[in-house]
C-alpha cells in the first residue's frame, strides 16, 4: 500500500481549521505591519542556495534536494524562504521601490532531515523580510511582529533570545578566537564539529550534540569582539525592545543555521524547552545576501516560522481554534423520483450563494437525517413525491424538529433571511 513519503504528511481536513486560521492571522498581522505577501517558485537555481546558504552549512551539505532538470541545470527544491526572496527583489527592480520593501510568503519547504516531532521532510513555513534598510528599528520592528503573531494565536509562556553576530569587519576577528578556542577542545568535538573547525567555525555554536554545547558555553563571545558599529547597533536595538516591553535573554550561543546571517539574529521559543525542534522561529539580519546574489549593498532583516510546528505548540497548549464554516442546509429526498428536483434546488441555493449539501439515493429518511446531523446542518429540506406533486418542499428546524411547508418557488428567498 502506497504511503506518504518518510518526513512528510497529509493534511486531512480535520486538521485544515488549524492551517486556515494560522493563514489568516499571519496576513492580519502583515497587513497591520504593511508587509506585502510573495510567491516564488518551489524550486530554484541550485546557485542560489549555495551562494546564499553557505556551501559549510549543514543544509547545503545534507539536506536540500537538488536535481538536474532535462536541460542539464542543477535545481533545488526551496529549503529555505529568503533567498528566493532576494532573487526576487532583485530580478523584478523591487529595488527601485521607496525602500524599506517589506514582504511576506507562506511557502512549502524542502530539507532532507531526519524525521521527528517538530521536522519534516516537507514543512510549511510563513515568513517575512523587510529589504533595505539597516535601522536597528527595523530589526526590533521584526521581532515585535514575529511575537504579535504568536501571542495573537494564543500561545503562551514564551521566550525572546537574541544575540549579534557581528559583520564582515569583526567577524574574522571572533572567528580567529573561536579557533584559538577550540584547538584546545579538538579530542571532545563530534566528527562534524571537527569538521566545522576547519570549514565553518561559527557553525561550531550551532552543534546540537550535549557533548559540543557544553564547549561551545565557554567559548568566546561574539559581542565581545563587534567593532564600534555593531555594537552601536546592537545596543540600540536592546533599547528599542525595551520601549516594546518585549522580554529578551542574550544567547552567546545563537548563531542560527544559514552563513547569510549579520549582526542580529534572534530566536522565539515556549519557556522551559530548548533544542532545534522546540524553537517556533527566528531570524535575523543578513546585509549581505542581496550584494552576494549580484545586487547593491541593501541591508535587510527577516523573520520565519515552521507552522507544522506553531500548530505542535497550540495543540501542547490546548489552544482550539473555529472550526470552518459547513452548508447549513442538507436536502433529503423520498424515493429515487426526487432525486431530479433535489438536484435542481441544491443548484439554486448554491447559485444564491447558500450552502447545500445532498444525500446519497440509497439512503432512507432517517439515515438521511442522522447525516444532516453528523454535518451540523440546521435545516433540513426534505422532498419526496407528495412534495413534488404539490410544488412543496418541507423545512425541518433540526434543533426543535418543527417543519413547516414552503412553495418550492420561495425556497431560496425563505433560507436567504435565514443566513
């Protein structure tokens, strides 16, 4: 028997309240920020991800899902959302715009990982990038409006950590010192932190594996080594979270998973979990990427969230949401001689913009009535052949059982006052 591939999964309409009501929260909440939403394509040139990724990345290295298309380019299935949106502000002029160019996507996304609760194989993720501009503003602007979004779900309970990373001019600086560090800690390293000492230093930070994050809490700290602007930068940006009332610890391990990150990063969580698959979001400055992809210097902050994940932490948190809206009228019939007229009066509500819903012919009164009510219909019509020899139909009220005839030419003014 077929089944859905390893790492991903069906989402079967009981589940679809959920995703509707994350959906519509994120584009409430991205239009009260101005945010605009962009669509890309769902795979890309493979250069983009490398370029802007970072080839020492664990994503570029074993996760994405690359293929050579029938014309010999290398493609990959989008494993993350920034890139692409970069791509995009460049190869459309969005660059011209009044800057900053604020946008957002709800998109699928591609990792090869390993499955567990909280990863997939196929995620979905909803995220927005604010393009050029470098005010620290911008970045706390981000942050409040990854926070709204989870408060305005209902989650509960969470924790802000940020930290910054520093730029082009400090960065190697703090890397040499990472180095110096773990020279001395070489023989504890896993086999992929051994290799990141070599290919990617600041990746070391990144290493979920007990043994490398005991290391990595004594390393040296990368605001201790930010040149003058970074940490004027950063220091701003702590006060302008103050002026949100938003809550934040300083993480020196905080890194996040992609080269393009600068200066800031920040991750959003439930309090008292830690790890990979408990983070709901992050993000971060990546000033950058769009000068990497072959635009201008443009400086530029986003944010991103796994709903697979958000959707894990409202149902942890008994969080319910409303459920989607059903026909509220279900047509019954009496006799395979009724079936036509039902067909044409299902069609009629439908046309008048009420909801209908019909039952199938081998089905009796009764059977018919306990599916009404399986559905949650309030009202139900039911027409057999008295009905139809004299122009009728019957309205059953399903809550108090009460039926009253009606002209089955008034059918549809009738229920259109009761909508």
């Amino acid at each position: 028997m077929y089944k859905a591939p390893r790492g991903t999964s069906d989402i079967l309409p009981q589940e679809q309240p959920y995703w509707r009501y994350i959906e519509e929260k994120a584009a409430l909440i991205c239009q009260q920020y101005g945010y605009e939403r962009l669509d890309t394509p769902i795979f890309e040139d493979a250069r983009l991800f490398i370029r802007g990724i970072g080839e020492g990345t664990d994503i570029v290295e074993k996760e994405t899902y690359s293929f050579e298309d029938r014309s010999g380019m290398m493609m990959t299935l989008r494993p993350e959302g920034t890139a692409p949106v970069c791509r995009a502000y460049l190869e459309h002029g969005i660059h011209n715009l009044p800057q900053p160019v604020r946008l957002y996507y709800i998109a699928p996304i591609f990792r090869y990982e390993r499955p567990q609760a909280g990863r997939y194989r196929q995620h979905h993720q909803f995220g927005f990038e604010a393009l050029g501009d470098a005010d620290p503003a911008l970045d706390a602007e981000v942050i409040d409006m990854a926070w709204q979004f989870y408060t305005c779900l209902g989650l509960r309970d969470l924790s802000l950590e940020i930290n910054s990373i520093g730029c082009r001019l400090c960065r190697p600086g703090y890397l040499e010192s990472l180095k110096q560090y773990y020279a001395g800690h070489v023989a504890h390293l896993c086999a992929d932190c051994k290799m990141r000492l070599k290919k990617n230093p600041l990746r070391l930070l990144d290493c979920k594996k007990q043994s490398c994050r005991s290391i990595a809490q004594l390393s040296p700290k990368s605001i201790d080594h930010l040149c003058e602007g970074c940490k004027a930068h950063f220091n701003l940006l702590k006060r302008y979270l103050d002026v949100l009332d938003l809550p934040f610890k300083i993480n020196h391990c905080l890194v996040r998973g992609l080269d393009y990150y600068t200066r800031t990063v920040f991750e959003i969580q439930p309090r008292g979990r830690e790890g990979a698959q408990t983070t709901l979001g992050g993000g971060g400055r990546y000033d950058d990427l769009v000068e990497e992809l072959g635009g201008r210097p443009t400086p530029a902050v986003g944010f991103a969230t796994g709903i697979e994940r958000v959707i894990l932490n409202m149902k942890r948190q008994g969080i319910t949401v409303p459920p989607l809206p059903k026909p509220k009228i279900f047509i019954a019939h009496i006799g395979d001689g009724a079936k036509e007229e039902v067909t044409r009066l299902a069609a009629a509500l439908r046309r008048a913009g009420i909801g209908a819903t019909t039952a199938s012919s081998s089905k009796s009164l009764k059977a018919q009535l306990r599916h009404a009510n399986a559905l949650g219909a309030t009202q139900v019509i039911i027409i057999g052949e008295d009905e139809i020899k004299s122009g009728t139909i019957l309205l059953r009220h399903m809550e108090s059982g009460e039926q009253r005839s009606i002209p089955i030419g008034e059918v549809v003014k009738a229920l259109s006052l009761l909508q």
